[in-house]
C-alpha cells in the first residue's frame, strides 16, 4: 500500500459472476496470488454474481446450458431448487475452494489513468493502482427501460424483469408484457395463469426452434455478435440472437395462446397500450422484459467507446486501451463465453505484464513468481472432492 492509501497490484478483476470468477481461476491457476499480485472487487452482497437477484421461480431446471466454471463441477443440483440458491451455493463454495478472496461489497466507482501508466482504480473502499484491468460487470445492473409516447400519463404499475419476484404480484391484474427474449416468455407463462388477461408484444416477431441448439448454431450466433464488438456497435444479447427454445411449457403455452403476439405498440395511455391503427389493450401492469446493457460506467473516464456507441474489442482486448479487458461482455456475454473468455484474457494479460516493464512503483511482490509459473496447474492442495451447490 503506497502513502495515499492506494494498494497496488498486478491486475483488478472488477465482478465476481461467472466472468471474474473464470478470470480469477486462471490468474490463481497462473501463479498470481489472491489479494498480492490480483485483487477481485465486487458490490453485490453475496457470491453468486447476477444470479443471486435472480426471481426465485427460476428454478434450475429451467435454466438452459448453464455451463460449470472451470476447474469444479456443479453436481447434484436439485432441479426444483431456485437457480439463485443453487448457483449462488455453487460459486461461494468454488471462491472457497480456490481461495479467491472476493472483497464485497466493494462498488468501483471509477477506473481512470493513473502514474507510472498504471490504471487507478476507485472504489467505495479505497483505491488500487493496477497494470491491467479484466472487467466483469456483467449487466444486471444496467436494466434497460425502453421510452414510450404517454409514459408519465400511465395510471397502472410499470415494472423490468429484474425486479419480477413471481406471479403472485400480477393475481387478477390485466398484464401487458413487452419484450421477444427468454424473460418475457418465461414470465409469461408464470403470470398467464393467475392474472386477469395477459398481451405480449415484441418489436420482431418471435422465433422458436425446435431440437437442440447445435454447437454450430450457437457459433454463428455468437459470431453475429461478435462482429458488432468489432466494429465497436453496441453488443446485442447472444440470446437475442438465438432464439427462443421450444420447451415442453413453451409449447403448451402456444397452443393455448398465451404466446399469440401483438407487434409494439405506438404508445401509453391512461388505461393501457395503443396502436396507430386504432386498437387498444387495457393493463394494470406493464412488464417490461426489455433486457440490459453493459454495466460499464465506471469506465467511462478512460473514454473507451466508438462512435458507434459501443467498445471496440479484439478478442477481450479494448482496442482503444490493451491494459483493459472485457470478460462476460457480447459475444463471451453466456456462460460458456464467460468461461473462455476469462481464460483468454488472463493469457493476454499476462504477455501484457511480461512485455511491458512496471513503472517505479515496481511490480507487486510476487509478480516475478507469477509470469515465471506460467503453466502452473491448480495448486495441489486446492484440488479435493467436488463439493455439492450450497453444501459445504
Ligand atoms: C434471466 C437470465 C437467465 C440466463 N440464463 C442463462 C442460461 O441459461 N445459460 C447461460 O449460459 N447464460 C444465461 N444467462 C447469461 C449469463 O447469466 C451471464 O452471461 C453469465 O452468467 C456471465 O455473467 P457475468 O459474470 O458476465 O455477469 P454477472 O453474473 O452479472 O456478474 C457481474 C458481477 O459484477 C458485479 N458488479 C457490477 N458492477 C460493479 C461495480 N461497478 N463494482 C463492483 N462490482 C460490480 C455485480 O455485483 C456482479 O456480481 C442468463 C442471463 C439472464 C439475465
């Protein structure tokens, strides 16, 4: 710690979720020391990274591909359990087992240019002064609200995904839930049931495929995205671009016609939605399963977007700053992404930290250790039984 009070280290791994986790692994599997050569930070109260928030009717089951972080299984998750208690469970137990050391709650306010070409990274618990940056933050915190004509006049509740606990909320009331992603089918098919009338609308008609999503499918649909990152476009969710699955609950929901669409509606009135062409749809509630956004604020001081309005990637690597990575952001922005995509970012950066020679401040204590046990397995005495989700 330097006279100011500002830690240095090696690198800052800003988010615990799936991302920062899979980062942190390989930094530790590297070599590179918990809380001396890296530093984990995360504002969320408990580990589990977004799922934690999570609507506790999101059952396990119900989750698709969820894929393992690396180095420990996920075993005998029951299926009816919440995915938040579940996953949350899982992660605790692996920060546990390769020592991690997650601070939380630790909010990063700002990431900014710092001496000795260091990044200064501040935080509602101080600062640090890292030579590189893997970023995690996911979206969960970034809910987005799409704007509407009539908005302010609406006399009934508007709500996002993100604060959806369960249908009991929505008993008798006439719902009116508008997004084409996995949320709004999902919820849909929760409240349907219990509420007085439901309406879905979406801006695109909705795709449903049927059989399992094959790995090829899922490589062009990642590729989409990826391209727009390349090209510094705003990312648009991987989901967004496969498609809806057609479940068992998915395709009873079609045949009794809870899924039957409307196309977006021009505008809010008073009592509900309306349509250019006259029609109207009386709601209570207004659901708003519009997804998120990247939760990339604190960045904004290092000025790493494009003109078109998103951040130019090069694999994880912001082209506009190599000391910045971005894990768990577009294309790696899924589980098995996330995991690849730490993997792939903690390589880079450590050829980054090998090349580039520390400023005065010199590297942290036991750097030198780090990049020389570059291929350096789990240590040994972390590698034990698998633990259950929640059981240890
Ligand atoms: C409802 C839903 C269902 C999904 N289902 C699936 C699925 O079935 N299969 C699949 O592969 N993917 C699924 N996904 C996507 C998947 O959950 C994520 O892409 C993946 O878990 C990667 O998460 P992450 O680490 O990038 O982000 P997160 O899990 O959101 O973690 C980000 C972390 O960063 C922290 N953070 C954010 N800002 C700051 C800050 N300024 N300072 C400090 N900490 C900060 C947060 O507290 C959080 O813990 C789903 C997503 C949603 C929303």
């Amino acid at each position: 710690m330097n006279y100011f009070g500002v830690r240095d280290v090696e690198v800052a791994v800003i988010g615990a979720g799936q991302a920062g986790l899979a980062a942190a692994f390989h930094l530790r599997r590297t070599g590179y020391r918990p809380d001396g050569d890296f530093v984990v930070l995360d504002h969320s109260p408990q580990p589990g990274g977004a799922w934690q928030f999570r609507w506790p009717t999101l059952t396990y089951d119900a989750v698709h591909g969820m894929h393992a972080l690396p180095g420990m299984a996920l075993t005998d998750a029951d299926p009816a359990r919440p995915s938040a208690e579940v996953i949350g469970g899982y992660f605790a137990a692996y920060e546990r087992r390769f020592g991690l050391r997650v601070h939380r709650p630790v909010s990063v306010t700002a990431v900014r240019d710092g001496d000795d070409g260091r990044l200064r990274v501040e935080t509602s618990q101080g600062g640090y002064a890292a030579r590189a940056v893997i970023n995690a933050t996911g979206t969960w915190d970034r809910p987005f609200w799409p704007r509407f004509p009539g908005q302010q006049d609406f006399r009934g509740r508007q709500v996002h995904s993100a604060q959806y606990r369960g249908p009991a909320e929505f008993r008798g009331a006439r719902v009116v839930v508008v997004g084409g992603g996995t949320s709004a089918v999902q919820q849909l098919i929760e409240i349907a049931p219990v509420a007085a009338a439901t309406t879905w609308v979406t801006r695109r008609p909705p795709e449903f495929h049927s059989g399992p999503f094959g790995a090829d499918e899922g490589r062009a649909a990642v590729a989409l995205v990826a391209e727009r990152v390349r090209q510094g476009l705003p990312p648009r969710s991987v989901v967004s671009v496969t498609g809806l699955p057609m479940t068992e609950a998915v395709r009873r929901a079609r045949e009794s016609g809870v899924l039957d669409r409307l196309p977006l509606f021009a505008r809010l009135t008073p009592d509900g939605v309306a349509w250019d062409d006259g029609r109207t749809v009386a709601a209570d509630v207004l659901l708003y399963a519009t997804g998120f956004r990247a939760a990339v604020d604190h960045l904004a001081p290092l000025r790493l977007r494009e003109a078109g309005g998103g951040i130019r990637l090069a694999g994880t690597r912001v082209v506009r700053d190599p000391r910045v990575h971005l894990v768990g952001y577009g294309p790696s922005a899924s589980t098995v992404g996330a995991n690849r995509a730490g993997r792939a970012a903690v390589r880079e950066v450590r050829r980054l930290l090998a090349e580039t020679p520390a400023g005065p401040a010199g590297p942290a204590a036991g750097s030198g250790d780090a990049r020389a046990a570059e291929d350096r397995e789990v240590p040994p005495e972390l590698v034990g039984q698998v633990p259950g989700p929640g059981r240890e």
